[in-house]
C-alpha cells in the first residue's frame, strides 16, 4: 500500500489471510500490538489539524476519485473478497458497487453540514449551531461485508473531515488494504486514514477505547465485543455507534404472495452463506398456509448451488471459519433434539470437494419449539427454523420476544396489517414484501442488543460531527443612525 496507510508491525511479526473454500493462504499482514495502534493514532491526530482545514467540497473530490478507483478495479477487488471471505463473486462484485456508491454518497453528505440558526428570546444576540468533525475515529469492521463496512464508517468520517483508525477483522484484512490503497492513489493525505491489521483483536484495540484524542468509536460485529466497547468507552466518554447481532423475523401472513416471500427469504439466507445481520433468523408463518410454505422452502433450498465463490455457477459459498460451522452445526442438532423435524440439510458437507472448506447446506427446520437455541440465538448460517402462528397479537409477541432488534420481514397483501406491524415490531429496520432493507440513502441500524446510532442515509455524517451552539452579541445601532 502506497503512502503509509498502513500501520508496520514493530515487533515484524506478520499473520495470514486463508481461504475459507480451500484453506489456501492468499496472503500475510503485520500482526499488529496496541503499541503500533497508538502510533497509528498519533499520526491520525496529527492528520487532523491539517484535514479539518480542507474544504468540505475538495475531500469530497477526493472520496468520490477513491469511489471511481473502486469501480475501475472491481473485477479485482471482487476477486479478493470471494477469496477472502468465501461469497460468490457476483455477489462480491455488488459488494464493491455498493461500497463505490457509498463513497459517492458520504462526498456529497459531506457538503451538508448544515447548522441552524435559533430564534433568540433576548434580543441583540444571534444563536447559531455549527457542525464541526469529531476528531479522531477509531473504527472496527467484520468480515462478512469487509469492503462495504468501510466506506459506511471511514468514508463518512472523512467526508466529515475527521481522520480513521480502522481495525479490520482478523478474517479479512486484505481487502481493507485494498481499500486503503486505493484511498491513497486518489490523494488522500497520509495519515487521514490508517488501516491496523491484527490477529489479537482485544489488546490491539485498546487504545482506541483510553486515548483521550479518539473521539468517536464505531464498531460492527457482535453483542458480546459491542458490551465490552460500550463499557470501556465509558473510560474516556467517547461516543459510540454500534452496529450489532441481528435475529430478524420474518413473518408470512396467510394472504401473502407465498413464492415471492419464499423467494425473497431464500435470497436473503443465500447472500453470505446467511452470514449476514439482516438475515431472516426465524420464519414465523401463518398455520393455514404452514405445510405449504414449508415445503416450499425446502424444495427451493434444495436447489441453491453450494461451493467454491470463484468456480462458475456457485450461489453460496462457505462459512467463514471452523467456529462458525460448529455453532451452526450446534444449533441444528439443538433443534432437533427438542423435537424439530428436519426437511433439507442438516450436516456439514464431506468428502474430497468439501473437506477443505467449511461448507454447510442450506437446512429447513419445520415445527421447531420455542426453546430451540436456533430461535433465541443469531444463527449466522443458512438455517431455516420455521414456526407457526395463529393470531397477529401472537406473532408480534413472539417476534418482538428476543434481546435483538435491528431488522424485521413481513408479507402481507393486507395494507392496515403491514402498517400495524411494521409499527409494532422493536427493531430498526421493517422491510414489507421486500428483502432489500438496506440502502446508501436509508438510515441503517438496530435498537435493543443490536446497536445504538445509525449508519448510512443523512444520520451516517452526522455520527462524525459534533454541533456546537455559538451566542452571538452585538451592540444595536444607536439611536437615530442607519
Ligand atoms: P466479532 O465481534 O467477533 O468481530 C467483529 C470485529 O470485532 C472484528 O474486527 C474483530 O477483530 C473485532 N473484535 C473481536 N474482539 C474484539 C475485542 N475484544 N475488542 C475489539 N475488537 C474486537 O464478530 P463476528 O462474530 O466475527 O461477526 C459476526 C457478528 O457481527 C454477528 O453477530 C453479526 O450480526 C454482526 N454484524 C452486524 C452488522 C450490523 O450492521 N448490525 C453487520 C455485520 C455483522
């Protein structure tokens, strides 16, 4: 990476990336310590001073050209992610338009920090708001979305005109390098963003959480890390967004268009082998159409192609690692223990085209009882726990009924009902007939264990923008001049 956007280890010591289809090592990354982190935040403070003076309209400039890069080396940086994090490669090629979209955004938004000028109840003075950058952010990403998490975080702090300090996940820190690089080639100052791969995630990030000059931590992943930041950001006061677990219901009503809904469930779970925070974890349906919708499902998973991301016709690919294929396998033999009956899938997949990889299939789970671990917990994996329901007070009940609130599906051709629920539902985000939740224009977030803040839409600048109130007073003209 050119313009030292990456931070060297001291110690030398370097850590690889793998494949999770093959085991194959694509590369090594300097094994970062908490020492190199504070280095990382020294020149981030220092970048600052000089980034907040660039006029909003010139970094703009500058992220939309990063924006254009991504395009121009999509095919490349496609490559890179289904290798890194195992998705299909059309699936990682819309990864890389998003991620460009939303560069394109965030130098837009950026243009917009708008204050507000405030009536004055006392007269001869002038209130008015400025929005000002944060300062320095410090800034941690998962790996399923490992190019599309930077821009919502990195590209909108820059756009602010704050500098970043971004922690990559262990999983998949080529692709932040990818990133970064292209940051650099389109002239981003050094030091605007630094980019700090570690194996040893907690130590390393230490100091985002006690250095007085970070002002701002924002963080994806799970519920059990988040708690930790939210506590240790307590130490210095920093301001938090969180993006956490998801355990989305999706809920079918009796009137609903079956096949589109089954469509639109089945496409969701596929993206990312169901690695994915909006992914619909508990399938409630209307016991009238329940064989109907079950057996659906389980014929339309059957059908889904299961392999490698880079081979020609592959749907889904891997889960990420061996942790993530034991929690999965957990869940699924919990369910059927308490009762469930299994309709596709089931078990990891063997023999010599899997051995390697950590593929699991897609699995339909039908009559599954409420205390199934599948149900109360995110699975992040292509399983497909289904329920039946009776009344529409039931359902909400039960959908509202875990810690998780970030999104929610429903079907219904009932507009009152789409209404009602969309309301009554706890969470952040309501898809209705749809499964495309998320947008660069929209804001993005959960409620309850899944997160506090917003990311994208017009709330995904403000995070990185303080408002200041500035009282303002003159003296009145004096008495009979102009
Ligand atoms: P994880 O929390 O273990 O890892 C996510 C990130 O946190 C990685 O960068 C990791 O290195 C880092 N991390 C781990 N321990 C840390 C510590 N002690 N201090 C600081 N950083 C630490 O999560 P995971 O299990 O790998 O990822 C999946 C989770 O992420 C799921 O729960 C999923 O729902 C969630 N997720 C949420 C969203 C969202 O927008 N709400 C998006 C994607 C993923």
């Amino acid at each position: 990476v050119t313009g030292g956007f990456v931070t060297p280890a001291i110690s030398g010591r370097t850590f690889a990336s793998v494949n999770p289809a093959n085991g194959a090592v694509i590369g090594t990354v300097p094994d970062c310590s908490a020492e190199d982190m504070a280095i990382a935040i020294d020149a981030a403070a220092a970048a600052f001073e000089s980034w907040r003076q660039v006029p909003a309209a010139q970094r703009g400039r500058l992220i939309r050209s990063a924006g254009q890069l991504l395009t121009e080396h999509a095919a490349d940086l496609a490559a890179l992610i289904t290798a890194e994090q195992g998705k299909p490669l059309g699936e990682a090629r819309f990864e890389v338009m998003l991620t460009a979209e939303a560069m394109f955004w965030f130098a837009e938004e950026g243009r917009r920090g708008y204050g507000q000028t405030i009536p004055d109840p006392m007269g001869n003075r002038r209130l008015f708001t400025l929005k000002q950058p944060v300062g320095v952010v410090g800034a941690i990403t998962p790996w399923n979305i490992p190019l599309l998490a930077l821009p919502r975080k990195a590209g909108a702090a820059m756009a602010a005109g704050c500098t970043v300090v971004l922690k990559p996940a262990e999983q998949t820190p080529l692709v932040a390098l990818a990133f970064a690089e292209l940051v650099a080639q389109a002239g981003v100052p050094a030091g605007v963003l630094q980019i700090v791969p570690t194996s040893d995630p907690g130590p390393t990030a230490a100091p985002l959480l006690d250095d007085p000059r970070v002002r701002k931590l924002s963080f994806t992943g799970s519920t059990a890390v988040g708690k930790l930041l939210m506590a240790g950001a307590s130490r210095t006061v920093t301001n938090i967004t969180l993006e956490l677990g998801g355990n989305a219901p999706a809920i079918i009503f009796a009137d609903a268009d079956i096949s589109s809904a089954v469509d639109s469930i089945v496409d969701l779970k596929t993206q990312m082998a169901g690695q994915n925070c909006l992914a619909p974890n508990r399938i409630y349906v209307d016991h009238s159409i329940l064989d109907t919708v079950t057996s659906a499902l389980a014929d339309r998973v059957r059908s889904v192609q299961v392999g490698d991301g880079a081979a020609v016709g592959t749907q889904m690919g891997p889960l990420i690692d061996a942790d993530a294929l034991d929690r999965v396998d957990r869940q699924v033999r919990d369910a059927v223990d308490r009762g469930a009956r299994l309709l596709a899938g089931g078990s990891r997949l063997t023999g010599p085209r899997w051995s390697a990889g950590y593929f699991y299939p897609p699995t339909v789970l039908a009559a599954v009882p409420a205390d199934a671990s599948a149900l109360a917990e995110e699975t992040f994996g292509p399983v497909y726990p289904v329920v039946g329901f009776d009344e529409e007070s039931e359902v909400v009940a039960a959908a509202n009924g875990v810690e998780q609130g970030l999104a929610a599906y429903v079907y219904t051709r009932d507009l009152s009902r789409a209404m009602r629920v969309a309301e009554a539902l706890e969470c952040g985000m309501v898809a209705v007939n749809e499964n495309r939740i998320a947008s660069t224009e929209a804001p993005f977030g959960g409620t309850k264990a899944s997160g506090t803040g917003r990311e994208s839409g017009h709330e995904g600048i403000e995070a990185y923008l303080e408002t200041k109130t500035v009282a303002l007073r003159f003296e009145p003209s004096p008495a009979g001049s102009r």
